[in-house]
C-alpha cells in the first residue's frame, strides 16, 4: 500500500495520468466481499463519468449506458456465480449463445457490451492526447481468496483496454489459495502462476 501511494503521488506530477484508487479492504469489513465485482465495476465508472466535462451528453448518458449493463450482470451472477467464478458464468453463457444461434436472453450481449463502452468511456478521458487511465486495486489479499480470483478475471475478461492501466497490491499466495479452491486442490504452484501471469 505505501509503495503504490508512493507510485500515485509520482504520478500526479504528469498531466498524462488520471489515477482512481479502490480499496477492497472497506467491502471486505462489512462482509460484501459477494458484491465485490458489482461494486467495483460501478465505482469504476462512477469515477471514470466524473473525469468528463460537467453538462456534456457523454457524461448525461452514463447512467441509461452503463445500468441497463450493469443489471443484467448482477442479475445474471446472482444466478451463476454464487460458489463458482466469472469465468465459467462467461463460458457458459457463450456456449448457451451458440447453441441458440445468438438468442440469448441478453447476458452474453451486455458482457461483450460492457467492454465495448467501458473502452469508449476510456477514450472519451483520454481523447487524441497520449493520456493514461491507472487504476490502483488495494489490499486484494485481505478479500477471501476465491473474490480476489473471481475480480482479477473481471479485470481480464470485462477492462482489459488500451489507455488503461491497473496496479494491484496483493499476496500471490493469497491467489494461489483463491486459484486451487476454485480449479482444484492439486492444482502446482506452476499452473497457479501461469494462471496468475496472464
């Protein structure tokens, strides 16, 4: 924690820096560690909307954008996420979607929509300029091991877009424990650190 304040107050010196930080360790206090993912994903916006100049159409339609979006998947963990990870919910849900020949009930559209806008929402930020967006994740390791799993694969799955940069503080140990109690017991720490590396 004290080394990434460090690196953000380094940062505020750029003009080419936005930084947002996000403090799991407050969620995790109150046993909302289920409702991390939501919570994050509509900080994070809420964060990135407030970067937009006040009164402009983009920053007026964040709202009717992003929580139509943003229901759908909480609807949707709610159902399959409970004991299991996003990636499977996602996995599922493109599977389902093949099958039915893209007739899905509309969860697998929003996830792959919830990238597309949250990229457009970057570049918004960011404009033609060579600014970055960092976004700094703190105290992971104090989350239940598989919640610190299942945001990393958010990350992953739903944020992984260009001008955005995150900075996590966490025990790999923790996410080698999260890792094995969600894939498997058995599971070597070289396949965890695989996992963990991507």
């Amino acid at each position: 924690t004290s080394m990434m304040n460090m690196v953000r107050q380094y940062l505020k010196k750029s003009e080419t820096v936005l930084d947002i930080w996000f403090n799991t360790w407050q969620f995790s206090q109150f046993n909302m560690d289920d409702k991390l993912v939501v919570t994050f994903l509509q900080y994070l916006i809420k964060s990135l909307a407030e970067r937009l100049p006040e009164g402009s159409e983009e920053k007026k339609s964040i709202s009717s954008k992003f929580g139509p979006i943003l229901k759908t998947i909480t609807i949707g963990m709610t159902k399959h996420f409970v004991g299991s990870d996003i990636g499977d919910m996602v996995e599922g849900v493109i599977d389902e979607t093949g099958k039915k020949e893209k007739k899905s009930s509309g969860l697998a559209e929003d996830i792959f929509e919830l990238k597309k806008s949250f990229q457009e929402l970057i570049q918004k930020i960011v404009g033609t300029t060579n600014k970055r967006v960092v976004v700094f994740i703190d105290d992971l390791d104090r989350l239940q091991p598989v919640r610190a799993v299942e945001l990393l694969e958010v990350l992953k799955l739903f944020l992984d877009c260009d001008d955005c940069v995150f900075v996590m503080a966490i025990d790999t140990s923790v996410v080698f424990q999260g890792i094995r109690e969600k894939y498997g017991m058995d599971m070597s720490n070289e396949k965890a650190q695989s996992f963990f590396d991507k």
